[in-house]
C-alpha cells in the first residue's frame, strides 16, 4: 500500500514548480521524528523523559558528561531528589558556573567533576568561541567552531579522562542513567566506558546526534553497532519512537535529535509507554 502511494506522490508533486512544497514539508516532518526540536525540555520530549525513565528507582546514579552549566543535572534532582549525579564539565569558565548554579543541591547529590571525558586519559585542547569564551558549543574538535560555526576559536588545555577508570576508581557499579553531550565527541567518551557497558551495569544511554558528528567523522551507524546490545529510540515531545533498524536514509541526519537507549533485556522502557 505505501510503495503505490509515494508512486503517486511523486508522480503528482515530484516536480520543480513544487519543489520548495516538497522542501518546506520535509522541514516539517523532520520536527514530528523528533529532530531540530530544541527550544525547551518540554519540546525536546526530555522533561518527560526523565521523569518516566528515573520513576521508582531508589537513589539512581547518573553520570552527565558534558553539563556544561548544570540543567540537566538540576533537572535530575528535581524529579529524583536522592539521585547521585557526576556531573562533568571541562571547560574552565563553564566548570566555575556549573558548581555555583548546583551549590545548593548539596555534596552528597551534585558532584562536579572538572574534566572531559573520552578514550583515553591525558591533557587535550578544548575549543570555544573568542568572543563567547565558556559557550554551550565548546567541543575536543577544533573544527565545531571554525567549520560548523564559522567562527574564530581559543583553546583550553583540560584534563581527559576514560569513564571507566573514572568508575573503577569511585567505586561505581550499575549506572542508572549515563547522559552524554560533548560536541561530537560523544562515540569517544562510550567507547572509554566500554567494559561497564559490555558488563550490563549502564541501564540508560542518552546521548545527542547532530552535526557535531560531521567534524568528528561518527555516523549514526557507529552508535548503532556499538550499542549492539541497546534498543534505540528517538526522543519525542510525548514518548519514545524506536529506531528498529538501521537504514541510512532514516538515521544519517546530522541535525539535533536526542537518542536513547535502553538496555535490552529490561522490561519495556516506561518513557516508551503513551
């Protein structure tokens, strides 16, 4: 049924004079998968994501790498207030924001922990905007302000490290909750925490797909192999859409979207449920 519908689509509206129709309503529907829907938590679908997603567990560890100034961490200790949240942030000026808007939640909640996260351990190069030192873009690739932003950049040396080292080292054993937004390099900082994920102690993954991911050279294909043992889902204003297989027409958009991933073998994800 749907092959003789687009037939005739395109037979009808696959032509130029209706070519920025065709444009125009792609833009569209982009927003209904759950992509380029930015503007609040509550549009992006991860207010309610969390909500569902940390419903009933009892003081649930999460790891929020890239924190940039603390909202998602704020976030999670809204709707879980016993959560432990590790929050990592590299940058120098950011870092100084995220512990001064996440001092009143307290010690024992809000960890701030001043560094990037990736494959390996050591001191790398941060990049951010000249005129906007201790912005919300600042990414390890040079090329996510020159090239995607088309702006001049200033670098930071900062402290990367691997996540499972980082785990080994605090003592962390099942994670609730890992969320990661790092500017393109978030394969990076997954595959640094690959024994904990291989060992099923990482129950959620949430992480961002954008064109971030252009600079770095990380297909959407590349989370998906390596997060084999995941089911996928998209992030919807009112729920969760599965991802139930790759095809590169339908995953290699390189625009914001939040994808999430739930560790198969768990019960079905209460934030899938309508």
């Amino acid at each position: 049924m749907i092959q003789p519908l687009l037939r005739a689509y395109r037979f009808l509206f696959g032509r130029a004079v209706f070519y920025r129709l065709n444009c125009f309503l792609y833009w569209c529907s982009l927003r209904g998968m759950g992509i380029l829907n930015f503007e609040s938590d509550r549009v992006s679908g991860e207010d309610r994501f969390l909500r569902k997603t940390l419903a009933g567990r009892k003081a649930p560890v999460v790891l929020d790498v890239g924190a940039n100034e603390g909202r998602y961490s704020a976030n999670v200790h809204a709707v879980s207030p016993q959560a432990v949240v590790y929050a990592f942030e590299p940058h120098p000026v950011t870092y100084g924001k995220l512990v001064k808007n996440l001092a009143h939640l307290g010690a024992a909640t809000i960890r701030p922990v001043n560094a990037a996260a990736g494959m390996d351990s050591g001191v790398v190069e941060l990049f951010d905007y000249a005129s906007q030192d201790g912005s919300s873009h600042a990414s390890l690739h040079r090329g996510v302000i020159e090239q995607i932003q088309g702006a001049e950049a200033v670098s930071h040396r900062v402290q990367l490290l691997r996540l499972d080292d980082f785990a080994a080292e605090h003592g962390l054993g099942r994670i609730d909750l890992l969320k990661i937004d790092t500017e393109g390099n978030e394969l990076a900082a997954l595959r640094g925490f690959g024994r904990h994920i291989a060992a099923g102690l990482v129950d959620v993954i949430h992480f961002e797909f954008n064109e971030m991911n252009v600079v770095s050279g990380v297909f959407f294909k590349d989370f998906w192999d390596f997060l084999r043992d995941y089911s996928l889902y998209r992030l919807l204003p009112d729920g969760l859409a599965p991802i139930r297989q790759y095809t590169a027409v339908d995953c290699e958009i390189f625009a914001y979207q939040n994808i999430v991933a739930f560790r198969k073998g768990m019960s079905r994800p209460e934030a899938a449920r309508p």
